[in-house]
C-alpha cells in the first residue's frame, strides 16, 4: 500500500480520492480545513481524514508524516507552501497548478529533492494529458515545424448566454483567462494576451472557437525551444463566450486587480450552473518534416460524463481526476524519472493511455471517442 496525502477535499480532490482507494494499493488520507467536505467524502469512501490549516508548516509535517506522496488539489497560491513541506519530509509532490509562476517556484524546491523524491505539478487536463499528447505527436517528425493544442470542457446542452456552465475551479478558470499566455512564435518565446488569438473552427460537425488562455502548455515552451517554429495553446468554447468573456475582463477591468476579480467570481457562481452533463475536447494538430516530406499529424478525441464506481462524474471531473492519478500510479511502479523535477512531457504516451488510471483517455476503450477532423 502507498500512503498518499491529498490536501483539498473539493470536487477534484474527493474524486482522486475515490480513485486511488477502489484501485486498493493506496492508502489515502484527504485533508481539508472544512470538516464538512470531509464528512461528505466519508459517506461514499471509507478513506482516511484529517482536519487541516494548509498554511500552518506544523500542522502539514504532521500530516505528511508516514506518507510517500502528497497531491494539492488546492488553490495555486497554497501550493508552494505544501511543496516546501513535502521537500522537508522527503516525500514525492504532485498537484493540478495552471499558474505559471507556481510551477516555477516549486521547480526551484525540486532542485533539492531526494533520491526517489519527485515534484510534479500542472498533473491533470491542461496542462496535464495536453502536454503529454502534444509532445508525443512532436516526436513524430525529424523536424518540427509547428504545435497547435486545443482543449475545452464544454457543457453537452448550453442555454445561458456565454453557452456555458460551471465544471471545475472558478478561480482557476479567471486565473486562465487573466494571466499572460506562453507561446513561440516564429521561433521565439514569447507571451500573449489571455482572451486574444481567436479563431473559428469545426469538429464532428459542430462550430466551435478557441482563444488565448494562460497555463495550459505547462513546460513544452521551454522543452521545445530552438526546436519549433510556433507552440501555442488555446481554450475551446462555443461561438459568441470569448466576446463576453473581454467585456466583462477588459471592457468593465474585472479582471484588474484581486478584488475585482473575487467579484467577478461570485458573479459567475450566481449565474453559471454547475453541470455533469459536459464534454471534455482534446486536440492536437502537429507539423512537420518527415522522410524529406512536409506533414501534418492530428489526434482529436471527446471524453463524456460517465459512470465510475456507482457515481455519475462529469468529464472534466474524471479527465482531471485520471490524469493525476495515472501519473502518480506511473510514479509509483517506477516508470517516471526517480528524483526532482518531472514535467507531463517526460511521461510516455502509450505508458498512461495503458495505466489503469489513463485509460479514461484512451480511444480505444469505451471511455473516450475519437473525432472526425
């Protein structure tokens, strides 16, 4: 059994948990402050629980003590704060971060890992599987011209007018369309503006539209430097939500500053419901050169709301609940890097969609569908 901490007992997290434990070689302790999230959990899976102040480094030593791997499915400001303490006890990081400078920051602590110690944040969707998939199709070409990654998890029957509907963090998703965005653009790395780049474009028969959105390409920026023409990362939606969306970040500046943008949180919460009727959109078109010819390669693939363990999960809380615990599982039977740093891109390909936990992804089971591009 790997004794595993999982500090934030939320939507995500309670998920990770329910996984991890029927899998039946994890030993899993949930912390959270809210002794009520933990209660809630309690009645579906018969996991360990512990009240905890995440900013106390006392109160975290205790909690990591005995453990081997801790996941924060925190907020991305908590997270260094847990990182720094998983490096004192010797334990192995994971967490679902899209902050850019997070990820950074516990770069830096994975530069004093133990030995069999690894730091791995941005483990999820995207940045996450994204990553995963992308550089995988990278890999394909003798010489790489270009890298395009598109995800969206999009309700199945939008009706409100920004078409679409609560499915995961709404600090996380402001985060996305506030913060400046990574990219390379002929052949230099660059940042973008958040909510900017918009194109239109349509899958299996449906329209969609896609945009600028921060976090998403996680490292492939600075893995695929001096090897790529242009990398960018954009969120899917519905035709008509990036323009909303500007008005209200840009037009009326809620996206400024922290308190205008705990306003605009709360006015999405009032007016977005939450939904598990969703769909989750992976894309990837990569370009290139291959036996002396130019080519394209693209992988699409949708992932639904489904059944798992006699709970219905939407699609983005299963795609974000597998794609840390394949990589956490991949961790654990010694298929990963055995010490600091890891990015998503270091993970094998065929390794996660064949992992227990990765399979949720892979077209070839009844999980996931692929789309007709």
């Amino acid at each position: 059994m790997y004794p595993i901490l999982i500090v934030g007992a939320g939507k995500i997290g309670a998920s990770i948990a329910k996984l991890l434990h029927h899998s039946g070689d994890y030993k899993v302790t949930v912390a959270d402050r809210d002794p009520a999230a933990l209660d809630r959990l309690a009645k579906y899976v018969p996991v360990e629980t512990t009240v905890l102040d995440v900013k106390s480094p006392q109160d975290l030593a205790r909690a990591l003590d005995g453990k081997k791997g801790v996941l924060s499915a925190c907020s991305f400001d908590i997270n260094p704060g847990i990182a720094e303490a998983a490096l004192h006890a010797g334990v192995s990081y994971f967490d679902l971060t899209e902050d850019v400078e997070t990820t950074r920051r516990i770069r830096e602590l994975a530069k004093e890992a133990k030995e069999g110690q690894i730091f791995m944040p941005q483990c999820g969707l995207a940045p996450g599987f994204i990553g995963i998939l992308g550089y995988a199709l990278a890999k394909r070409f003798d010489k790489l011209d270009s890298v395009k990654m598109r995800v969206g998890a999009l309700p199945q029957y939008p009706h409100n007018h920004l078409k679409y509907n609560l499915t995961w963090s709404t600090d996380g998703l402001i985060n996305e369309y506030c913060n400046p965005c990574e990219a390379i653009v002929s052949g230099k790395p660059i940042e973008v503006l958040a909510l900017e780049g918009l194109e239109h474009f349509s899958l299996d028969g449906l329209e969609y539209e896609a945009f600028n959105t921060s976090g998403g390409l996680g490292t492939l920026c600075e893995t695929l430097e001096g090897k790529i023409n242009d990398l960018n990362y954009k969120t899917v939606r519905y035709p008509g939500h990036q323009y909303l969306m500007d008005f209200l970040i840009n037009g009326l500046k809620m996206g400024s500053e922290v308190a205008r943008r705990k306003q605009l949180k709360e006015i999405m919460e009032n007016a977005l419901p939450i939904t598990r009727q969703d769909v989750v959109l992976v894309y990837v078109s990569a370009s290139g050169w291959k036996d002396g010819f130019y080519m394209q390669e693209t992988d699409a693939r949708k992932i639904y709301h489904q059944d798992i363990h006699g709970e219905h999960w939407s699609s983005i809380q299963l795609t974000t609940s597998a794609g840390a615990t394949a990589v956490i599982d991949l961790h654990r039977s010694g298929q990963l890097p055995s010490k600091g740093f890891v990015s998503q891109e270091q993970v094998d390909l065929d390794q996660f969609l064949s992992n227990r936990f990765g399979k949720y992804y892979s077209t070839d089971s009844n999980h996931a569908e692929k789309v007709k591009v």
